[in-house]
C-alpha cells in the first residue's frame, strides 16, 4: 500500500506540472488590430519614413489592403509596412491573396508577387530612394498561367544566408511550396529563432528552412555596408516585420505573433 501511495503522489504531481508548462507558452498575439494602422509605419520608396503615399496602405473590412489607384505612375515606388517593433524569436502567421493588376510600368516580376520582411531594418534608417530594406523576404507568389511557381521563397535584400553549414550568396532560394490561384487565401506562417534558424510553412506544411541570416557586404540590392560602419552585426539575430507592396494589389489578414521568447 505504502509503495502504491507513493507512486500515486509522484503521478499527481506530474499531472499537475503539465498544465503549468502548457501556461507558459507565450499566447498568440494580433499585430494588427483591424482598425488602423497604429503600431505600423510605412515607408515608400521616394517618400519619407511614415507617409503613407497616396493612401497605399488601407485598412478594410479587417484587413491591410494595398491599393494603387492614387498613382499616376509605380515610377519604382516600391512599398512596405513596418512594424514599430523588432523581434528576434517568434512565429508569425498570416493569410494574404492578390487581387487586380499590377502598375503597367512596374517590372514584369511584380506581377503576383508580394511578401512579408522579417529581420529587416527600421524605416528610419532607409535612405530617402532605398527600394528594399536590408531584410530576409519571405515571398508571395502566384500563378501567373506560365507553370510552376512556388511561394514562400526567400529572397535576400542586401542579404545572405547559410544552408546546412554553406554561405548561399544569390538572390533567391526556392521552397518547395505548390503553386496557387491569384484569388486564394494562402496561409503563411514563419518560425524564427534569431540568428540560429528560419523556417517557412504554407498551409502547415513546412517547405523551406535556413540558418545565420546575415547582412551582405557586397551592397548590391540595398545599403547593407551602410548599417555596418554604423556599427550593426554581421549576423542578423532580430529585426523589424514589414508587408511589402511593389505595384501589385495585395491583401492581408489575420496576422498574428507568438514569441518564442523564454518566459
């Protein structure tokens, strides 16, 4: 009997451990209330931090819209949304579709492309011309009638990552995500753990994972070297989100954070 209420002690006590384990997950967390744009800063290329050019950036019907019908021209007036707060360990989610046509005198590869930056620079620090922010671009993509075209890339802005212990130095490395309809919500989800690793899932499917995001010497696509002789690290461990927009109508949702921060 005396073993017997022992062993019922020790269960109950594992019992109760569970639950206060399960309490310390950090909870998922809106970015974005579905009212305005508080909490959020936009900077456009040509145009300075905070102003909102030609109401780009909308909030309706709970959502983040991007518009274009203010433009005259795209004139390589490339957008993007920012957070006003950096974040190094965390899961992001968030569901966005593409809606419209693209600028006419926008790039050809806008078309259907849109993303989410993480690790990115502050707005702030953007020069007033800067078309992209030293960041990592998780990309958005859809069918343009032409065959495969995956989403959840990652595209490196004034930017480098490693791949199972290898520097990769070129633009863009593909997931392994299908390809989807112009007009469906994808849900999008990034799981990032500083400098260590990043992961990419589509539809809970994971489809793509990199490690030591770093900024990138060479200076080609956005002024890394600048944020280095200004003192910034190499290795990218934290760093604002912003939603992008480069001439192609875009929808966002339900865009939520859990920090994976220890409690």
């Amino acid at each position: 009997m005396k073993t017997h209420f022992v062993f019922f002690r020790i269960a109950s006590l594992f019992l109760l451990i569970l639950p206060l384990s399960a309490a310390e997950e950090h909870p998922w967390v809106p970015l974005f209330n579905g009212k305005n744009l508080d909490g959020w800063t936009p900077k456009i290329s040509g145009h300075t931090s905070g102003e909102n050019f030609a109401n780009t950036f909308r909030v309706e019907d709970g959502m983040i819209k991007v518009y274009y019908d203010g433009y005259e021209k795209f004139n390589s007036q490339y957008c993007h949304l920012f957070t006003n707060i950096a974040y190094s360990h965390y899961i992001l989610r968030m569901e966005y579709r593409f809606t419209g046509k693209m600028m006419a005198d926008a790039p050809n590869y806008v078309n259907f492309n849109s993303g989410v930056m993480i690790h990115a620079q502050s707005p702030q620090s953007m020069g007033l011309d800067q078309g992209f922010p030293c960041s990592m671009e998780v990309q958005f993509l859809a069918d343009e009638g032409k065959g495969k075209r995956s989403t959840a890339n990652v595209c490196t802005p004034g930017t480098n990552l490693e791949l199972e212990g290898k520097l990769v130095t070129k633009h863009i490395v593909q997931s392994t995500a299908p390809t989807f309809p112009p007009e469906e919500w994808v849900r999008v989800e990034v799981e990032v753990h500083g400098s260590e690793q990043v992961i990419h899932r589509i539809n809970g499917v994971e489809v793509l994972r990199y490690q030591r995001p770093q900024l990138d010497p060479r200076n080609e696509m956005a002024p890394a070297t600048d944020l280095l002789n200004a003192g910034a690290n190499l290795i990218l461990s934290y760093g604002h989100i912003a939603l992008q927009a480069e001439g192609q109508p875009v929808w966002f949702r339900n865009i939520e954070l859990k920090s994976l921060e220890t409690p």
